[in-house]
C-alpha cells in the first residue's frame, strides 16, 4: 500500500504522516509549504525530513492545483488522503478567490488526475469539517430534536446568544449533532469544504471509489499553528498565554465546542483507510463532550500555571456559532474510532510541544482586518 497524504506537512497530516510511518507503510506528501501556515521562508520542517533521510517519506513540494505536481506525486499511489487547504473561516471571507481556488478547484484537480485510473485506488479519504453544520442540533421540551439557523446580526447585536427553538421561540438545550443534520454552511471556508465533500461523494460513487469524508471537529495539539490567528481556538489562546496577554473570548465565552486531539484525528483517519466500509459516506470525528470556550481558556492558564485572566470583550462575529458537539456514533459503528484523549492529557501535550516554540501575537492584526469589514460587531 502506498498512501499519498495531500497537505501533508501541514498540522493534521503531519500526525497522519507519523502514524502511516509507524505503521510501516509507503508515504508520499505533497504539500506546498504555503507561507501563512509554514512562514514565509518555509523549508522542508524538521519532523518531515527526519522521515524523507530515512527513506520512510517522499516530500513534492507542490500545489494540488498543479496537474504535473499531482500527477507526479500520484505515482504508484493505491490510497489518496486529501487533507490540503486553505484553513482560515474568518479569513475566507475576504479571500473568497483564494479559497474556493485550493479547496474545491485543488480537490478537482486531484480528483482529475486519479481518474486517469480510477479502479487502482481502493480508498479516497477526504478531510470535511464541523463547520458545515453550521449550528448544531439542539432539543426542545415542546418540539423534540430542532435544527436552528445560525442567528441573525440583530440577535447578536442585542447580545442574546443563546438560540431560541424555531417552531415554538422557547429554550433549547444542545443535543448532539448527527451527520443526519442539514447542513448550513455560514462562512465562505464551510460552503468550500460541504462542496469538496459533495465533490468527493458523488466522483466516488459514480467510479465505484470507496470515499470517506471526515467531518474533523476542532482539532488541537502539537505542531498547530501558534501565530496564525485564524485557526484553532485552543492554539490562539495558548499562542497570547505565551505572550502574556489574556485570551480575547467573543460573546460570553458559554458557548461550547468539541474539541479533540490532533492524536485521535489522525487514528481516524487511518481508520478511514482501513475499515470496510461499503460504498461512500460522510463521519464526524469528535469526542461527543461539550466544554464552553471560557473553559478552554481556563484550563490552559491552569496547566500552564499562569495566573492571566481571559478577557471577555462581548463582541460577536459573523457567522459564529453558539454551541456544536458531534454525535460520535456513526464512526464508532462503522470505523470503530473512537476518541480516547482527555482534554487535560490534549492540552498538556500541546503545552509541551510549544515550549520551545514562539507564537507571534497576530490576533490584534486580524481583529483589524474583521473589524474593518464589518466582520466583528
Ligand atoms: N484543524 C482543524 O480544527 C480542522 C477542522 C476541520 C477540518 N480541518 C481540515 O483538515 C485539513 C488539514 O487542516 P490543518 O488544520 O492541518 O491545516 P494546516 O494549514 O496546518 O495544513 C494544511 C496544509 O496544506 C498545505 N496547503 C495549503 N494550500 C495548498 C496547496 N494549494 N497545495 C498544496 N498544499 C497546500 C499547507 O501548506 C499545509 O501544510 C484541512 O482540509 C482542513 O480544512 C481542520
Ligand atoms: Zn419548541
């Protein structure tokens, strides 16, 4: 088997990458190194080339826009995990060209060139995301399971965070998001990752190529990006910690995400490659557990044995969701993954890894950026 991780060098696939190599099997990356995620005079990193010294790698520095650079890397290629994109959910709005351009039209060239031959892939793994729900689902003591929009600029503008049930306007409670729920995709980044899963899906099924879209729920831990404020909740925090700063917390800071380890997604995926599932389908991968995101930003001060209070601002973004934690069901059933990493074991791996890292403070920047778009209210 030889596996070509698209994206490869970036955060998730470098953990994908370390577990395939000691796994023992045949890896290519192609990845190219973009600026904002690798800085601007980006070179091969150290944990990639400790695998292509010994062999274990082979590294195409290469765009997945480019047919030549994928064709290349494709070779001898019987599994394709596509995890290369542009990440950023507040940053694609600004960059609307940029995104659709790597995520779908990328994922369309990729997709292209394994056409040439599509009966030597057995598996085709694409990275989806939890952002494509939008809000998840929450319950009603009237109505049972509802599946609110996203709220409105009024609504937020009266600081009411909280979502009100759509059929009866009484409370809800957040109930576990199933893959059964409509997607609602809020930002430019989500509407190009539901697109890149649709794409997949349906050149999957129509080839006979089992396609499996994972739905990465939000992921943290070593070798994300400190300095680039439009990624990871866990890694910004932990990147102003770092520089003595509180943690800037939109809303009230109740409002609650899935986090999981960069660890368990990176199993998941190769459970992805490696469960018999039978045609194509769609999976989160998440720990179904709730934790507010002043809670994050607590208990990484804790761990870090830093006494720097969050900062609350009660400002709200476009777009944001108040609550989503996914139901982990489906992927225990049918990949038998299954999350395992606490959230104080996650975080202190992270810590640990960033010790001897720096984090540039970028997020006074991007609020700029936001705020003067009208982003940020
Ligand atoms: N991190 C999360 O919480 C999360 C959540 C849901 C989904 N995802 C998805 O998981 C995948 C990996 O995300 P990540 O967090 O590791 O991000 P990342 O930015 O760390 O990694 C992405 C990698 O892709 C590379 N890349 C970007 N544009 C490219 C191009 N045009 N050609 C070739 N390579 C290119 C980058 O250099 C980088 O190494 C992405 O598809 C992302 O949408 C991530
Ligand atoms: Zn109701």
């Amino acid at each position: 088997m030889k596996v070509l991780v698209t994206g490869g060098a970036g955060f998730i696939g470098s953990h994908v990458v370390d577990l395939l190599v000691h796994d023992g099997r045949d890896v290519v990356v192609l990845d190219n190194l973009d600026p904002q995620v690798h800085g601007a005079e980006a070179d091969e990193p150290a944990w990639l080339r400790r695998h292509t010294d010994a062999g274990a790698v082979a590294f195409h520095r290469g765009d997945v826009r480019d047919r030549k650079a994928v064709e290349s890397a494709l070779a001898g290629v019987d599994t394709v995990v596509h995890l290369a994109a542009a990440v950023g959910v507040g940053q694609s709005m600004y960059e609307p060209d940029y995104y659709t351009s790597v995520n779908d039209h990328g994922q369309g060239v990729v997709m292209a060139a394994m056409l040439a031959d599509p009966s030597r892939y057995s598996r085709f793994v694409v990275a989806s995301s939890m952002s494509i729900y939008g809000e998840g689902a929450y319950r009603c003591a009237e109505d049972g399971l509802v599946f609110p929009r996203v709220r409105v600029a009024a609504q937020l503008e009266r600081g009411e965070w909280e979502l009100r049930c759509p059929d009866c306007g009484g409370s809800l409670q957040p109930a576990l998001t199933g893959e059964g729920k409509p997607a609602e995709a809020t930002s430019v980044y989500a509407i190009t990752k539901k697109t890149q899963e649709d794409l997949a899906l349906c050149v999957g099924d129509a080839y006979g190529l089992p396609t499996v879209a994972l739905r990465f729920f939000n992921t943290y831990g070593s070798r994300q990006a400190l300095s680039n404020p439009y990624t990871g909740v866990a890694a910004i925090f932990l990147g102003r910690l770092m520089n003595g700063r509180p943690p800037m917390i939109f809303e009230d800071g109740l409002q609650t995400r899935d986090l999981i380890h960069v660890s368990d997604v990176a199993r998941s995926v190769l459970r992805a490659i490696d469960a018999d599932v039978q045609g194509s389908g769609t999976y989160n991968v998440c720990t179904g557990r709730p934790i507010s995101v002043l809670d994050v930003a607590r208990t990484l001060a804790e761990r870090l044995d830093v006494d720097v209070a969050p900062d609350v601002v009660g400002r709200s973004r476009t777009g944001d969701i108040r609550h989503c934690i996914g139901d982990p069901a489906r992927a225990r059933a049918d990949l038998a993954f299954e999350a395992a990493t606490t959230l104080e074991e996650g975080l202190d791996e992270l810590i640990a890894w960033s010790l001897d890292q720096t984090a540039e403070d970028r997020v006074d920047d991007s609020m700029r950026a936001l705020t003067s778009r009208g982003l940020v209210r």
